[in-house]
C-alpha cells in the first residue's frame, strides 16, 4: 500500500483542506518529519471574479513560504487570461499581475506571463513582450520588478542610456537574476550604436547602472573587455548584489582570451579565471570553458556572497584526458577546485567522468550541486546526483539505488535545488516494477534520503495523483535561489495532477540541520549544531 502521504514508516503529515494523516519511515538513526499541504486546486475562483484556475505551470517559493505561480484562467471552460499569483498555506490567494493588464506606464498590455524570478522577500523580477505598445516591437520588451501592483519597469527597449546621448536599450534583453533589493540584471545590445552591455536596474529613477560594456578596461590591467559578450545566457546575477559573467579580452598584444569575471556591487570588476592561467594546485591550465566535447556546459552559478561555481577543460594536466575537467568555486578570497574528473565517487563505486551536464547551483554555504557520469561503477551506478563543497564531496543519489517508497531510480530529473543547511529537493524517475515509470518527489538532508511525493499514489481527500509538475526554473539548478523550489527553510513547492485537476503544494520540514564541514560565508546566527526550525513569521 501506498499513498501520498506515505503510510507505512514515514515521519510526514500531510494536509488537505483540514485532514491530516501521519505516519512514519525509519531509514537511518534521524527521520525526517514535516508537513505537505495542498495550498491550490484547479477550480479556484479567481480573485478578480474573473473565472476559475484551471492550470498551474512551474512555481517558485520565497523565503516565507509562498509560493509564485503563473496559472490559467478559464470561464465555463473557455480560455480567459493567464496570470501571476502568489499564495501560501496561510496567506489568501492574490493575482499580482494578469495577462491583459496596461503597462505601470500605460504604453501596452501585459502579454501571456511564463514563471518569474522571486526575491526572498517576495519581489517579481520577469520579462514580458508587451502588446499594443506605441512604438511595435522596438519597445515591447520590458523587465519588470516589484512584489504587488503597480510594477515597477525596470528597463525596456527604446528607453534612452543615461550615460550615452542618442543611444538607447536594444531588443535583446537577456535576463540574469534578481538581488534581494530587487534589481535585475540583464545582457543588451544598444539599439544605435550596438554596444554590448551588461546592467543592472531597480526601477528607479537613476536606478540602470551599468556593470561591463564593451571597451572597458581588463581587471588584471592587459587590454579590454568585449562587453559579456561571450555566452550572455550563461550570466548570473547573485542575490548579494554581485555579478558572474563570461567575457573575451582582447590583450594589449592583440591575443584573444576568454574568462569568467565577477563585478561586485560596487561596480568594481575582477578576474575569476582566464584561459591559459594556471589552475588551482598547478595540475594543468584552463582551456576551455565551454567545450560541447567535454562536456562542459558554460553555466555559471553565484551565491550572495559572490562565490562562483564553474567548471572547465584543462590542458597539460598529469592525468591527460583522464583528468581534464574540473568544477570549481571561485571565491573572492581565491578559486579552488571542488572536484575532477577521476576522482573516486564518496561511496567508492567508479569515478567522476562528466560533471555537471545539466548545469549546477551554488549555496549560500558555498556547496554546489551538480550531477554527473560515473565510470567503473557496479550495479548500474553509471550516474547521480552529488554536492561539493570546501569540505568535500557527498552523494546524493544514483542511478539503480533502491528508494524509500520501494523501487529503483532509472533517472534524475534536471529539477533540483540546494539550500544553505545542505538539504537537496530533486525529482527522479522510479522503477518500482510498474508498466511505466514514475516520477517521485525526493528530499535529501543529512544522508538521510526521504519520499516526499510519488506518481501513482493517492492523497487522501484529493485523489490519485496521476503526474506531477517540477517546481522551480526548468533549465538545471542555475537560477537558483531566484527560480528555485526550495528556499532557504526547506520548505519545497511542487505541482502535480490529482482528481481530475492541477494541485499546487508546500512540503515543510519540521525542522533543519547543517551538514558539518562546508561553511563558507558569514551565516549570522546559523551554526552547524543549530537547528533551523519552520516558522511563519519570517525567513
């Protein structure tokens, strides 16, 4: 028997609309215990009056429990509008925005809205293609910010550059992240003079400041940078405020090097590592750092205290092609290598092949998430999932590994986060001897492995649930925290399909313990021996 609240050994309550159910499962010394809550349902009444929800996308979560939505709206089944809301197992349900609304400047309406970054205290950062806007399509792309209505407009194209006469925002507008203060970041290439550029912008009035353009002078003092150029949608803006970017420098000798650079919220820029350095510990120089051959994907991960996660191909090492790749953190205070391919997997079952092929995401630990290809592993181990951190390497899960709940992992879903207590939400594909396989919702903390939520399983008072929704960004962990499922509690927000409609629900753990050995930034008051408990009243 099972359900979707796991009735046999496993420590969860589960809530639907008053009804509780427990139960309890045992896998090491500590359970995990803690709460899932249906907090949305298809058939909702829509705040405006305007119809019923009657679809969820990918959801996010901030900092206090509430969950960020784009759903659509339907009136006696006839499409309506789709919008954004925001709700939590004990806020109402709010529409922040909806598709058809008038621009804060009134110069156009709100297109179709896809899944927003979230601040931690609740504040939108998104991009939308406005429609009906005075000048067509040279205006219509616009970044937005702000928690309610009115929205502030962050930049938009046709918007004139302070600091150049004439010259005004492009179309281009690749979004990178959102800080805590609410400021977006974003690639562009000027619409007169065609400058790349890279920006910030909050929404106010002098509030776009630009972070590297073309022509700017090179941190290590050789030459110029060509703009963040290189690999804009691989750029990321870190909830503290600092920046990571790729960029081409075009030396005084007129060689050209790429590099991944850090711009601080100071403005102030700095290398983080550039082809032809040597890397961390002597063993060979970085030669790539976007290989399609490796692989290696060109992501970039930044946490709030400006640590950046990379990887890269490297030359001249001692192991030759068995030892040319590596992920790395690049801190302010100096990179180090986090782990390399050929490095025997923590339980001892093969070694690191491929490292991060869908990308990875960074803590405010400085603990970075990331799967990765095995080889020589027994048993079908040939993949998992694992984290690095300063104080080394744990695994996660792998392929073949039986699973609470029963059954088998056959593959890891690119949906997945990592806070800064350590714990990991991800979703995986089961084989539990069914004709398909299925797909569960896990939760990972302290080598303890636990079954949040499984395809296939009834939750009592809702129905059976017939698929399930990843929450968070859909392109790897990268975007988190800003996109991400999980927050910094470890409270998960996920989608899924149960009694013939979309469900929306909150999984909180009762409490939270960090893993000895990986701190890496000033955490306040968090201390590895401190628990971090769920509370309501704030972060």
């Amino acid at each position: 028997m099972r359900s979707g609240c796991k009735s046999r050994r496993l420590l969860v309550r589960c809530a639907v609309g008053g009804l509780i159910v427990a139960g309890f499962w045992g896998v090491s010394e500590r359970a995990i215990a803690g709460t899932l809550t249906v907090i949305l349902s298809a058939g909702t009444a829509a705040p405006d009056g305007s119809g019923e929800l009657s679809s969820f996308e990918r959801a996010v979560i901030d900092a206090s429990g509430n969950a960020v939505v784009p759903a659509t709206i339907r009136d006696n089944g006839f499409y309506v509008k789709n919008a954004l809301f925001r709700v939590g197992p004990v806020d109402a349900l709010e529409m922040i925005v909806a598709e058809g609304d008038p621009s804060p400047d009134g110069n156009g309406n709100f297109n179709r809205l896809e899944t927003p970054r979230v601040t931690r205290n609740g504040a939108l950062a998104f991009i939308n293609v406005l429609e009906g806007t005075l000048g067509g399509f040279s205006d219509a792309p616009a970044l937005f910010v702000g928690r309610d209505q009115p929205l502030a407009i962050a930049a938009r194209s046709g918007q004139a550059i302070p600091d150049a006469p004439g010259d005004a925002l492009g179309f281009t507008l690749i979004d990178h992240g959102v800080t805590d203060g609410g400021s977006i970041g974003f690639f562009d290439v000027s619409a007169v003079d065609e400058l790349p550029a890279t920006w910030r912008a909050d929404g106010t009035a002098g509030g776009l400041v630009r972070v590297v353009t073309e022509g700017d002078r090179n941190p290590s003092g050789d030459g110029i940078l060509a703009g963040g150029t290189v690999l804009p949608p691989a750029q990321r803006l870190g909830p503290g405020g600092h920046y990571a970017f790729h960029d081409a420098v075009r030396l005084d000798s007129g060689e050209f090097l790429s590099g991944i650079f850090r711009a601080l919220p100071s403005g102030t820029l700095q290398k983080v590592a550039r082809l032809d350095d040597p890397a961390p510990g002597g063993d060979g120089t970085y030669a790539s750092f976007f290989n399609l051959v490796a692989p290696v994907s060109g992501a970039l991960a930044i946490n709030g205290h400006g640590e950046v996660a990379f990887a890269a191909v490297l030359e001249g090492t001692s192991g030759g092609a068995t030892d040319n790749v590596a992920l790395y953190l690049g801190r302010p205070s100096g990179t180090i290598e986090l782990v390399r391919k050929g490095d025997l997997v923590p339980d001892g079952n093969g070694s690191f092949l491929a490292l991060g092929n869908d990308g990875w995401s960074v803590s405010s630990r400085g603990e970075v998430l990331f799967s990765a290809r095995v080889s020589g592993a027994t048993g079908g181990a040939s993949e998992g999932l694992f984290v690095a951190g300063p104080g080394g390497v744990r695994q996660v899960a792998r392929l073949n590994q039986e699973v609470p709940g029963g059954g088998v992992i056959t593959a890891i879903d690119g949906s997945r986060a990592i806070n800064g207590a350590g714990a990991v939400a991800f979703y995986a594909f089961i084989d539990d001897g069914g004709p398909s396989s299925v797909e569960v919702l896990f939760y990972a903390e302290d080598g303890v492995l636990m079954e949040v939520l499984r395809e296939g399983e009834s939750v009592p008072g809702v129905g059976t649930v017939t698929g399930i929704r990843p929450g968070g960004a859909d392109d790897g962990g990268v975007d988190c925290p800003s996109r991400c499922m999980m927050n910094e509690r470890g409270e998960v927000v996920t989608g899924f399909g149960a009694g013939g409609g979309d469900r929306l629900a909150i999984w909180r753990p009762a409490s939270l313990l960090f893993v000895d050995g990986f701190e890496s930034g000033n955490l306040g008051g968090w201390s590895s021996s401190q628990s971090l408990p769920v509370s309501r009243s704030g972060p």
